[in-house]
C-alpha cells in the first residue's frame, strides 16, 4: 500500500495518537533500527559533507526521512510522517508542542510562529527554474525555521535547543515533520520543473550515481531518490481531515 504524507493540521486525534505512540515506541527500542540510530547518522554525515552544504543535501535527507518512516512502521504499518507547512500554518503543531515531554529545549515556545519571512523566501525557491538555484534558495528558509525553534544563546553564539545544532537536530520531533515539508516542496517543485536534478558532485561522494551514506542505514545512491513515486510514497494538500 502507497504512503501518504499529509499536512499535520489536517491530521486526526486518532492519526496523531498513533504517529506519537509509534516514535515514542522507537525511542524505547533497544536494537536497531532505533531512534538513536538517527541522530548518529546525521551527527556523522555532517562531518564528510554528503549530508550538507551539497548538492545531495536534498536526496541524503529524503533517504533519511524515508528510513526513518521505516521504521515507524515496523511498529505500526499505518503511520507515516507528517510534514508541517510553517510558510502557511506557523505555530508549531499542537500535539507535538510540550518541548519537555519530548526530552528537548525550544526557544519557540507554544503558541510562537515562525517568521512570516519564511513563506516569502519559500515563493522564491519554488520560482527558480534549476536544480541549483532551487537548493541555494531553499536552503535559507530550512536552516533559518531550524535556529528559530531551537534558537542561539546571544552572549555566546552556541545553540540553544537540538534545532539549531545540526548534531542534534533529528532528536527533535520537529525535525522529521520540518523535513518532511522541506522533502514535499522539493517534490513540487521537481513536477513543475521536470527533469532537472542534482549535478554531479566534485568528489566520489557527492556524486548523484554514489550510494548514500551510511550504508548501514542507507541503500539508494542520490539519482535513485528522484522521484518519490518510486520509492512508494505521496503527498497530499493536506486539506482534507482523515481519522
């Protein structure tokens, strides 16, 4: 059966019940894949460079997403990843919104919004009409919604919260339903502008025809992550309440 992604507002209390039940159950598992094993991996990839300030930043984090979303249903085959859409719906999402009981620090509190900025800057990516000028200008706006959550101590520059440190991010919650939108409007973006991919990197590793790493966890190269029909999973507007 397809997986569908959908907008966390138009999401059930029943959808919402059994997207926490099965991350917490994650969280709780002992042997791999657990949840731990996704922090590591982006902790590691951060430090070779395939997973930022590249090109394959984009293919690395939909593969990353995807394994994660692997694993949420090897708990319970009926839950997929949300994506927030914080250029239209900025608060961050009610059910996930106590920073405490997900064992993180926020500066966004419950109720903040993310900068209208960010929506302008999401209109700007999306009218770009290559691959690179796309990554270039949706970068901007992912790292941005990133500090803005976990924020940054003004008297020593150091990240405040797990959002803003790119080791610790995915230990967020937030995280996966940030890059889940990141992911969706990429795939817009990539219907509107067929066939225009990532260039081939300066190094063996950045190469689109590279496997991503880490192999442990990964088992698609960057070209193979194009299309996200392929790898068996939709979007949907999100407009429409299911469950």
């Amino acid at each position: 059966m397809a997986r569908i992604r959908i907008e966390q507002s138009a999401m059930g209390e029943a959808q919402w019940a059994a997207f926490i039940s099965a991350v917490k159950a994650l969280k709780a598992r002992t042997t791999s894949p657990n949840y731990d094993d996704f922090p590591l991996a982006h902790t590691h990839m951060q430090h070779n460079g395939q997973a930022h300030e590249r090109y394959t930043f984009l293919p690395w984090h939909r593969e990353f997403l995807l394994k994660f979303e692997d694993a949420l249903l090897s708990i319970d085959p009926n839950v997929t990843v949300p994506y927030w859409d914080w250029a239209n719906n900025p608060t961050i999402p009610e059910p996930l919104s106590n920073a405490a009981e997900w064992g993180v620090t926020r500066a966004m509190k419950k109720g903040d919004k993310i900068s209208p900025k960010r929506k302008d800057d999401v209109q700007v990516a999306m009218s770009k009409t290559t691959y690179i000028a796309f990554h270039d200008r949706i970068n901007g706006p992912h790292g941005a919604v990133h500090v803005q959550i976990g924020g940054f101590d003004e008297q020593t520059g150091t990240p405040i919260g797990e959002m803003a440190d790119i080791e610790r991010s995915p230990r967020d919650v937030l995280f996966w339903l940030h890059h889940a939108f990141l992911d969706k409007l990429w795939h817009d973006w990539s219907k509107n502008n067929p066939g225009k991919f990532p260039p081939d990197g300066f190094s063996a590793i950045t190469n689109i025809n590279s496997r991503l790493l880490p192999t442990t966890l990964f088992n698609h190269t960057s070209q193979q992550v194009f299309s996200v029909e392929a790898l068996g999973y939709s979007y949907n507007s999100g407009l429409q309440q299911r469950g």
